[in-house]
C-alpha cells in the first residue's frame, strides 16, 4: 500500500465513532457507571498495556496468539491488554493486597484482540465491567448476574437471556467417563468452537463405554430452564457434578429474590474461552446477535497466580455489541437536544459571547456564529445544524 494511501485509512480491526455514534456509545457507558457504583463498586483504571509475562499469566497459548505485543527500548516484551479481569487480578494482589475484602471494582476500558474481526467487535473494543473478589459462596454469584442483568435494562435493552452454567459440572462428567486431559481439552475446545460433528467424533473415537458415551453427548444438550437441573442430576454420579448442581440451584434461588429470574435459562454446555473459570459461567444473548453481549463467572484460581489465594466472580460486557443490539431492536438512544444558535451583526460578537454564557448557565446547548451573519443567512445554519432556536444579537 502506498504511503498516501496509508495516511487516509485506519489498521485493520480498529473503527471511527462518528458523532453521532460517540454520543451513543457514551449515554451506555454512562448508564453502566451509574449502575456500578450504585451496586457499590469502584472504578478502577490500568495500563492499557503491561509486561507479557504478567497478561499471559494462567492463560492458553490461543490467547497468546491473539495478543499485540511489541518491545520497549530496554527489548522487554509489552503486551496490550486482551481483557481487564488480568491486570485488576495483578492490581488486587499487589496494591490493594491490604485492603478489606471482598473488593468491588469496576471498569469501562478497551481492550485488544488480534483475531477476526466481526460484528460488534473488532480488534479494538471496549468493555465495561466488574469483579468481585474475596467471597466464594452464591450470594456473590447470584450478585454479578442481577448486576449484569441491570446493567443491561439500564443500557436501554430488555429482550435478553442470560444462559447459566457451571464448569464443574462438566469436568465431573469427563472425569467420571474416564477421559485423558487430552481428551478432555480437545472435547472442551470443541463445545467453545461450537462444534458438534468434532465432539461427537472426538466421543466416538474414545473408545469409552455407551454409558459413558451418551453421558458425554448430552453435555451441550442440556440446556432449558429449572427441569434440566433434575435431568443433569439423574445422569451423573460423581460429587463434582453434584456440587456443581447444588451450586446452580443456590443461585437461582437468590436470583429469584432478586426478581430476575424471567431472563435465567440453564445451559450445562457452557465452557467461556478462557482457561481461568473454576465455577459458575454465565453468557447473555438478545434476538438477532449470535454472539453473546456480556459473560463472566467465578475464577477461584487466577489470583492464587499472583501469589494472593482470593476467590473471585465477576463480568464483562461489550458496549459496541450494546449499540448494535440497539440498532437491530430499534430502541433509540436519547438524543442531546441543540437549544440555541447565537448569531451576531457587525461588531457585536463581544455581545453574542455574553449573550452565549447567560444561556449556557442555565443548562441550554448553545452554539455562537464564528463570523458576522446576516439574519437571514443565520436562520439558514439554525436550520442545517438543527438548532431549536435562533438568537440574534444586532
């Protein structure tokens, strides 16, 4: 590509917010910030980029892959973030190690992915979410999926589901079957691929017996409301999978007192595409987008890797996937009404400047004329930047 015409695009996988957009993608992360801290949660803010060694720590060789990562002028190997649960795992180990827990933070951040771009997410994209760490029992679970799905209301939608699972579960299934770890993994690579003929032939090939077999099959299968529970529980016999149920059952009991559980359906297959989940997983999905807007769960594990042994839940959710969802549903964003356009004859621009201030301080949009404006010429830009109303000061 030649140099001029590098200098007029932009790299692939990153977008302009037009005004317009800028404005919507602003009304929804203010919406989310509101709701935050009302939940009392504190924002926090980390580099956008760290050392590799500390953004890659407990993660797979995939997200590895996907990441931007460039050399400072000490050749020390830099990473952009690929999502804010690492680097505010690094925060609560280190700065915040001494302060009380649980700790509730919170974060409206880009983050980067050198992957495909798609709708609603391109390499550059930005999240908005919260962790929760220091408390292991459901109470803390069933709070960041009330959290998500208030979040979400408030965001300007209503037609989503929340998709619930439990990692435990199914590593008690595999567990049970009698699966190697490599087995295991590539069955588990499967159902985040959403691949059905690979799993089922990854099944088939294991040499495992029918009962096992079909056992296995059913795990991206079970998904629906509180009957699957019961179904998932006659076909297992290991303590994992039990625990892991009695754990889903003890959420959605506290998510019923919250009053949200008209948007909760199960969905034992779930498996999110980061290694560090060790519990409860949890997706959101809306009509018209076949990829979820938000997800999260417990991640018992990712701190003790930092050297601080503290249980963790918590969520993220796309706000460019928020728009979309938006945009599809036909729900409007509020539009910020332009109140006045100041104009001014010859020699009274120092007028039009008070005139301007007065207005402004009593919470009025107000634009001033750059030069001398006849009226009518000044009734003609009223109209074409769509102001409410023309003052003109001659």
């Amino acid at each position: 590509m030649k140099k001029e015409e590098i200098v007029l695009k932009i790299p692939y996988g990153t977008r302009d917010f037009l005004p317009n957009e800028a404005m919507a993608k602003r009304q929804i992360e203010d919406a989310v910030a509101s709701v935050f801290v009302k939940w009392g949660y504190e924002e926090i803010v980390s580099p956008t980029f760290e050392f590799l060694e500390t953004l890659t720590i407990g993660n797979n060789d995939e997200m590895q892959q996907n990441m931007f990562k460039f050399f400072d002028k000490d050749n020390t190997t830099l990473g952009l973030r690929y999502d804010m649960t690492t680097p505010i795992a690094r925060v609560a180990s280190t700065r915040l190690n001494e302060e009380n827990r649980p700790l509730k933070l919170s974060y409206i951040a880009n983050v980067f992915r050198y992957e495909q771009a798609q709708m609603g997410r391109q390499c550059e994209f930005y999240q908005a979410g919260v962790e929760l760490m220091g408390v292991c029992q459901a109470s803390a679970d069933a709070e960041v999926i009330a959290l998500s799905i208030e979040t979400l209301r408030r965001a300007g939608l209503e037609n989503f589901q929340i998709s619930l699972g439990q990692i435990q579960f199914i590593n008690g299934v595999m567990e049970e079957s009698g699966l190697s770890k490599e087995k295991q993994e590539k069955l588990k690579e499967a159902m985040v691929n959403r691949d059905l003929v690979s799993f089922n032939e990854e099944i088939e090939n294991s040499g495992l017996t029918d009962k096992h077999q079909e056992a296995l099959k059913q795990l991206p299968l079970l998904h629906g409301h509180e009957e699957i529970l019961a179904k998932a529980k006659a076909m297992t016999e290991n303590e994992k999978s039990k625990n892991a149920l009695v754990n889903l059952e003890e959420i959605f009991a506290l998510l019923k007192v919250y009053g949200v559980e008209q948007y909760i359906s199960f969905d034992l297959g779930i498996i999110r595409d980061f290694d560090y989940y060790t519990g409860m997983v949890f997706e959101a999905y809306t009509q018209g987008l076949g990829f979820p807007l938000c997800g999260g769960g417990r991640y018992d594990k990712m701190l003790k890797t930092f050297g601080n042994d503290c249980p963790a839940t918590g969520f993220a959710l796309g706000i460019e996937r928020i728009m979309l969802a938006l945009e599809r549903q036909k729900i409007n964003y509020k539009v910020i009404d332009k109140n006045i356009y100041v104009a001014w004859s010859e020699g009274k621009l120092g007028e039009a400047i008070l005139k301007a201030k007065s207005l402004r301080a009593e919470g009025l949009t107000v634009e001033v004329g750059f030069a001398s404006q006849t009226e009518v010429e000044a009734k003609c830009y009223q109209e074409l930047k769509k102001y409410q109303t023309l003052v003109y000061v001659s």
